[in-house]
C-alpha cells in the first residue's frame, strides 16, 4: 500500500486496502461509523483509508454523520508525530474543513455539515 501510494498508483493501493480489510487487517480502522481510528497506521496507509472514506461518502455508499478521526499524539513515535499534521494537511488538501477538539490534539472532528457537501459534488 505504501509503495503504492508514493508511486501515485493511488487506485491500486485502496484495492491492496480493501483486499487487506477484507481478510482482517485494519480491522480496528473502522470503529463505527462515527469514528476512525489511525492509530498505527503510516502516513500512506492512513492516506489510503481517508481517500477510501471519501470515496464512499461522495458515492453514496456511507451516510453522512460527524466523524471523529484519531491520529494519536504521537507518543509512542520514535520521534516527532507525524500522522497529525499529515492527516490535517489531507483534509485541507481536499478542502475539507476539520473542527480541532482541544481536549485531545490527538483526534479532531469531521463535522456532518461540511461532510454533507460531498454528497452532492
């Protein structure tokens, strides 16, 4: 997947994505509908399930709801976390907004108002 993702090769890595979950990796990706969970995940495995969330919900195959989105702090890096400024600069790249949660740097929140916009995209 990650070799994927860094060759531009972005639809062969969400198959290697979808392949993968279907036979039990990332099963602790998708806790609900309302929350994903990167934890553990590379920055290009976390690309590819973000791009695969997206994709669902411009398609129509996932409803929209406020979605939280864990990326960890990163504390258990072996040195500066790199998964959440990464995944924030996802969503802007997409010109998603986020809604930070100062409580917990380590997650922040998809609201259903912005999500709802790519539904009729």
């Amino acid at each position: 997947i990650s070799a994927c993702e860094k060759g531009a090769q972005y639809e062969k890595a969400l198959e290697l994505f979808i392949s993968a979950q279907s036979v039990g990796f990332f099963s602790k990706v998708w806790v609900s509908d309302s929350k994903i969970d990167l934890h553990g995940c590379c920055v290009s495995v976390a690309r590819t399930v973000l791009s695969l969330f997206l994709h669902e919900l411009r398609s129509g195959l996932r409803a929209t709801c406020d979605v939280v989105v864990v990326t960890g702090r990163g504390n258990n890096s072996g040195g500066d976390a790199v998964l959440p400024s990464e995944m924030r600069k996802f969503f802007a790249e997409e010109s998603i907004d986020i809604t930070e949660i100062p409580s917990n740097p380590g997650r922040f929140l998809l609201k259903k108002s912005d999500l709802d916009l790519l539904s009729v995209c």
